[in-house]
C-alpha cells in the first residue's frame, strides 16, 4: 500500500491550494466545489454548541413541515408529495442510514442489502396475515430476525474482502428473492396482500394517508441518526475505521476484526429490516418483485454518491436518489438517461461524494479504505499476492 | 526463551511459502530475519502476528503456545508489529493513528504517547496531521511508534527500511537500538542485509521458506557466502541487494 514509492507527500497539505486558474474545466469546478465545502465545513465544526443544535432542530422542524402542499407544489409537481416522502425518501433515508454502517463505518461492500429490506418487510406481512401479530411487536421481531440474518450471512463471508465479499453478498440478495418466489408459504411469487396497517397511535389513524407513515419513519431516521452517531464516536466506531482502512493494520492493533465487521454487518441488517417492516406496514401487499437487486445498487449509490460514512452526505444522496426521478417524471421515460447523466456528472466531479467527511477524503487521497477504492483493495490484495506467489515460486 | 517458532509451514493456497521455519528470540535480543524477496521473510512475520494461519508447527511466546490464537489476542499477549508496507491509517491523523495502537488497552494512553513523541519528535510536530499525507519516513516512524503503543514484549518490524533515503534509514535503525536500549526485544525483517547484521545481536538466512544459516550477526557479516549473495560481495550471485538497493556501509549511529 504506497509501500515502494517515496513520494515527498510530506508538504502536500501546505501546497495542496493550487492556483484555480490551472486545469481543464472540470478539474477547476471540481477544486472550486471543494475549497467551498471546506469552509463550509470549518465553519461548522467552529460553530458553537446552540448554534449546532439551532441547525439541528431547524432541520427537524422542517422535515415536520414538509409535506405541506406548499413545498409539495414544488418538489412535486407531478406525484403526490407525501406518499413521495414515505416511498422512496423516506424509505431510501432509513435504508441508506443503514448501509451506509456498513460500507461507510466498516468499509464493506454490501450489494446484497435489499436482502434485510425484504425480510423485515415479509416478518410483518406473514406474521400479521397468518397470526394476526400486531405491527409494533412485529417491528421488534422483523429488526431481529434481520439482525440475526445479517450475522447468518456474515459469520461465513465476512472472511472475504473487497469484491469478493461483494459477490457473496449480491448472491445472498438474489437467494432471498428467489427463495420469496419459491416459498408457496409466504405467498411465492404473488406475494402477501392484506397486510394490516398499524393501530392507531396517540389517537391517529393509520390507513392509505400517507402522512402518518411518514412520521412513523421521520422518527426512526432520527432514531437511527443519534444511533450512528453514537456508535461513530465510540470504541466500536474507532475499530471500524480501522478496518475500513486497513483490515491487516486494525488486526495488529489488538482490533477483533471479525467480530466487529460481524457487528457492522448485524446494525446495518437490523436498520434495513426496520425500514422493510414501516414499508410492509403502509403498501397493504408486498411481493418478491419488490426487492430487486436494482434496489440494492440504488441504495449503494446513495450512499456513495452522498458521501459515504458522513450521516448529512448520505441523507442528501438518498432523498436526490429517490427525488430526482420523481421530480422531472414529466420528462417521460428520458428522466432515466437524466438522472443518469446527473450521477456520472456528479461522479465526475466530486469523486468522494457530495458531503463527505474529511477523513473520508484523506483515505481516498491515499487510495485505500475499502469502499474508498471499491473494491480498488482487492485489486491490491490480489497484487499482493501474485507477489508472493512470485515470492513462492522463486 | 521469549519467542519460539516451531518447524512452522505456511501455504499461500497450494503454494508453500514456509517449510518448516524454526527460529528461537531471546529477552531483549534484536534478532534479524535476512534473504532475498520470496524468501519468506514476511509470511514468518505474519505467521507469529497471527495475520496467516500455520499449516504445521507451533510457535511459543513468553511460554504460553500462541499457534491457534487469533491475531488479536496476542498483540494483548505482548507482540507487537509494524506490518509491511506500514499500514498507517490515511484518514486518521497521527495522534489518533497512535492511540489505535493502544487499542487493546483500555483506560490512559498518556504515558505511551509520551515516550513515543520522544522517541520521534518528528510525529510531536506533526499530531494533528491525516496519517496518508506524511512522507513515507515519517509514515515508518508512525508505524513504529504504533507498535510501541501496547507496550509489546517483542517488536516484529517488517523491512523498515523499505524506500527509504539511506539518512532516514540511519535514523531509523539508531531508534530501533535505542527501543531495544530501552528493554523491548525486536525480530526485524531486512532486505537490507548489511544495515540489519550491523544492528542485530543475531540473525537468520532464509530461502525459500526455509532457514539456511543462523549465528550471530557479526559472524554473517564476514560469511563469504553471505556476502557474496546478500551484501553485494558478487553481483553475479546476489539476489537481494542486486536489483535496487545498494548497501551502505557505514551510517548507523
């Protein structure tokens, strides 16, 4: 890793402000884009305690009052705006929280997530259809059994890295989808329908209004919010970036490697549950064709695009993943090949996302960070040991 | 008998890169492990960091059998390691890449951090830098400054000296007998024959995973087969020393 090469990268952190004159075009807006998040960011972290917490409940405030028609009218000319930020913002939110502890805290490449959505979402669809089991109950049973999935698929594949852990876990999506349609149990390929709605709370109705939904959900981002931000700055939080960085190195610091990649993979497993049990809650009938792998991508590329392991980045990414295509429905099928156009831009010209931490950025800088290189640490671990196979055949 | 490896083999698939590696690391020794590249010089080092898994043999540490314990534990044992190719976290800065590497302690780290920033003032200027942004000198005293953080028994220094200016490579190898001065026990790993044999009290030969020489230091240094094949005596037999490092003599404080 950077071993042979002896740059004198000492001085680049003074010399790193070149003239922004110098450069094409996207290299220009791409320096100009970053020295601006920069001081944006330095002002925030010299920010004093209540102006972060005005900022904080400002931003809660106006999560409460955005389903109002008058936002709506804008954000959502042409698709109801609540049941938009129920199905996909908010779900998208909640799920790329999840993942983004995962790919972003541990540096795991998941592409199986939608896995974990589909087995909260089926707890509650059976359990209550077959059993009459109410939904909060339920909530807790589905974040479990998707917790206790997530250490099933973990506790084999975990001694994996990069791209091959990828694989592993993009076949574990597909399994539970097929499995879905092949299960004449949970309803094979027809799904579930008739899922109950929750009973009502603090006198609210849950029926096909989606605002209480989205209120459902609003508190469990914010739940999951403090949740990450708790585990970032702890003793686990550490040893995830750690192993993010490097999983050889986190070993040799006296970091349990395995058991703590397991714990990343069970929190992200149990959030995505989470989400897939409101999602069951509020759509009445599920069916297998809901959890496609496309599903997984897309949340992946929320996270990445917003900036993985940086909670603001990630929000961003998701609700532009989810909204986008939405807001400009009225371009007809060519949205696609816009929204798709906005990614590789995006891509392009902030190759470390929208929002990411600064920390993110130094490994990216460096190249390494699993995710960071995506899966970019495969191709070292395998150059690695094509040397030592070398090593070996001498 | 501090450290013990037993008859140890090790396979990269079906590729045998140890076969049968003994060696024996006494309290407060610098032991050097020298050969050429594939000798096996750093799978020994993982294999008794716990980062590869033995085939056959048994390694001992402070008298306990470590061969089945995971990489983990036996930093909390007492061994510690700057692996190959530093392993320095980027994205954190160097204070924080320090206190990783007390990790396995809990409770204050204020003593450690202290000895270290004296060790290497270098890394006292530099506390708030992002590790990646350090030039690879000041990446290769982070990662040994890292490994001191756990206080371990025995240090495993995998080629400290790897592209490094010959002046930084001096002052490593001065601070390296100054942590073995100050009672800590070191196995270095060195593609640099001439600078590790000056160091060490004693040293092994390896080729191709397994061990063809062991005596003390000074004795390998005026081996003629040694230096013919590891300290540029001939180039037509040289392995190590022939393709871009050239030894230099002299240099070590």
């Amino acid at each position: 890793m950077g071993g042979i090469d002896e740059k004198p990268r000492g001085d680049t952190a003074v010399t790193d402000r070149v003239n922004p004159r110098v450069g094409n075009l996207a290299a220009r807006v791409r320096r100009s884009v970053s020295d601006a998040s920069d001081v944006l960011w330095r002002r925030w972290e010299q920010a004093a305690r209540w102006q972060r917490w005005l900022v904080y409940l400002m931003l809660i405030g106006l999560a409460i009052v955005a389903p109002s028609p008058v936002i709506g009218s804008f954000m959502s000319p042409f698709t109801d705006w609540p049941s938009l930020l129920f199905n996909p913002i908010g779900v998208y939110v909640l799920l790329a929280l999840g993942l983004n502890v995962v790919v972003g805290y541990a540096g795991l490449l998941d592409l199986g997530y939608v896995a974990f959505f589909a087995i909260g979402a089926y707890t509650l669809a059976y359990f209550s259809t077959t059993y009459g089991w109410l939904f909060w109950p339920t909530l807790v049973v589905g974040v479990t059994l998707a917790a206790v999935s997530g250490v099933i698929l973990g506790a084999p594949t975990l001694r994996l890295r990069g791209d091959y852990l990828a694989i592993v876990t993009l076949g574990f999506g597909e399994i539970v989808r097929i499995t879905a349609v092949n299960t004449d149990e949970i309803g094979g390929a027809r799904g579930i329908t008739n899922i109950p709605h929750p009973p009502n709370l603090f006198g609210v109705q849950f029926l096909l209004d989606p605002l209480p939904y989205y209120y459902i959900i609003l508190s469990l981002i914010i739940l999951v919010i403090i949740f990450s931000i708790r585990l970032e700055r702890s003793r686990v939080g550490r040893a995830w970036a750690a192993i993010r960085e490097d999983e050889d190195a986190a070993e040799l610091m006296g970091v349990p490697t395995f058991r703590f990649k397991l714990l990343a993979f069970a929190t992200g497993a149990l959030v995505g549950g989470m989400a897939g049990v409101v999602f069951a809650g509020k759509v009445i009938f599920i069916e297998p064709n809901n959890f496609p792998f496309i599903l997984s991508a897309t949340i992946l590329a929320a996270v990445v695009l917003g900036g993985s392991g940086n909670i603001p980045g990630v929000i961003l990414g998701a609700f532009l993943i989810a909204w986008l295509p939405e807001r400009f429905r009225g371009l007809a099928e060519y949205r696609i090949l816009f929204f798709g156009a906005v990614l590789v831009a995006v891509m392009a010209l902030r190759p470390e996302g929208l929002l990411p931490s600064r920390r993110r950025r130094a490994e990216l800088r460096e190249g390494s960070g699993g995710m960071g290189r995506l899966g970019g640490e495969v191709g070292c671990a395998s150059a690695s040991s094509e040397v030592i196979s070398a090593e070996a055949r001498q | 008998m501090l450290l013990e490896v037993n008859e140890i083999e090790v396979y990269y698939g079906k590729i045998a890169a140890l076969k049968g590696i003994s060696l024996t690391v006494d309290e407060g020794e610098i032991v050097a492990l020298i050969g050429a590249n594939g000798a096996g010089k750093t799978t020994t080092l993982k294999a008794i960091s716990g980062l590869r898994p033995l085939s056959a043999g048994r390694i001992w540490f402070d008298g306990r059998d470590i061969s089945r314990m995971p990489g983990h534990l036996r930093v909390v044992a007492g061994i510690g390691q700057a692996p190959e190719g530093r392993g320095i976290f980027p994205g954190m800065t160097v204070q924080e890449n320090l206190l990783m590497g007390g990790y396995a302690r809990r409770g204050k780290k204020d003593a450690e951090l202290t000895e270290v920033y004296e060790l290497f003032p270098r890394l006292a200027e530099r506390k708030a830098q992002a590790g990646g942004t350090m030039s690879g000198g000041e990446q290769q005293m982070l990662a040994i400054g890292r490994a001191l953080m756990a206080r371990p028994k025995v240090l495993l220094l995998d080629e400290p000296s790897m592209g490094l200016a010959p002046i930084l490579v001096a002052q490593i190898f001065s601070i390296i007998s100054e942590i073995n001065r100050r009672g800590t026990t070191v196995l270095l790993v060195e593609q640099n024959a001439a600078q590790a044999l000056r160091l060490a009290h004693r040293a092994y030969v390896l080729e191709t995973g397994r061990v063809v020489k062991s005596a003390p230091a000074a004795e390998l240094l005026t081996d003629p087969r040694v230096q013919a094949a590891y300290l540029g005596g001939d180039l037509n037999t040289g392995s190590a020393l022939t393709n871009s490092k050239p030894a230099h003599p002299g240099g070590l404080a």
